[in-house]
C-alpha cells in the first residue's frame, strides 16, 4: 500500500471538493469527519488549487484512519 495521510480542513464542503479532485485523478481517498484520507500523491501543479481549503496534513494516522480507508476507498463492483 502506497503511504498513507490525511488532510484536514474546516468545513463538509471543503473536504468534499478535495475528494471530488482527488477522485477525478483516479485517486482512493474516503472522508472522516473534516479530513480526506488518501494515498493519492499530488503534483505540484495541482496542489496550489487545494491549499486554501486545508488546514493541516499528516501521515500520523489511527488504526480507525486507516480502516475507513480501505472499507470507503475500495472501487465499487458492478
């Protein structure tokens, strides 16, 4: 699995719109609360569009952190 981090915002919004960039990358990422989990690795020319919108990353995540991620961030089967 690649590494692992959440990034925290202040608002539903806020952390739905870096979800929606990051799925429209093909990125896995699931939301908890005002924080996006992901493993998605940003391009500098990317993040520049996000970063108003976050309040803190880190890679210090719980247990729970990363359960949610691979329960919510699995592709849907059809």
């Amino acid at each position: 699995m690649d590494n692992l981090y959440k990034i925290e915002s202040y608002s539903d919004e806020a952390v739905n719109t870096i979800a929606d960039f990051i799925r429209s990358k093909g990125g896995r990422c699931c939301i908890a609360g005002y924080a996006v989990i992901t493993n998605h690795p940003f391009r500098e020319r990317e993040a520049w569009r996000l970063l108003p919108l976050v309040g803190k990353v880190t890679d210090s995540l719980s247990d729970w952190d990363i359960s949610q991620f691979e329960e919510l961030s699995a592709p849907v089967a059809h």
